[in-house]
C-alpha cells in the first residue's frame, strides 16, 4: 500500500485519557516496554487488541447459545447417527495399522 493511500485510510480523532493513563503509557513507551513507537501506535495496538477480545467474547457467547438450541442437537444427533459406521471402520483400520 502506498503511502498516500494508507494516509487517506486515517481517521484523525482526539482522545481525551485520564492522566495516570496517559503518563503510564509514555512511561511504558519511554522505557521500551512496549513494541509501539509512538503513542497513536501504543493506542492502535491495544484498541486493536480490546476489539479482537471482544469478537472472541461474541463468537463464545454464540456457542454457548448452542446448548439451548434444540434444533442443533437434533441436527447433530443426525449426524453423529450418519458417520457411526464411517467411526467404526476407521478405529478397525487404525487398530490394523498398529496391530499388522
């Protein structure tokens, strides 16, 4: 990407941070323990992090929906039913294998 075009995919906003935020995170930049350069990198990265952690909290929280959906388990009762056999065959083919 060029960087005119990664310029015009910038948003410029202000934040306003409580200030034991702030000088903790110059502090944390100051002394490198940190992998951000700057502190829009610094903001960047952990707003990336927090949106990331948040999308795996949804998509759990959805999964955890699937417990009370019986459509679900019937669906998957079907299925565990239709590859019962398929199961079988490929335990008796791993045992052969370990068993020659």
């Amino acid at each position: 990407m060029s960087s005119t075009a990664r310029k015009s995919a910038l948003q410029t906003t202000t934040v306003r941070l409580p200030k034991r935020l702030y000088e903790a995170a110059r502090s944390a930049l100051e002394k490198g323990e940190t992998s951000a350069s700057s502190l829009n990198d610094l903001l960047v990265e952990s707003l990336e992090e927090k949106l990331k952690r948040l999308r795996r909290e949804l998509i759990d929280a959805e999964f955890a929906e699937m417990k009370n959906d019986a459509q679900y388990h019937r669906e998957s009762n079907i299925l565990a039913q239709q590859f019962t056999s398929n199961d079988g065959d490929t335990l008796r083919s791993m045992d052969k294998d370990e068993n020659p």
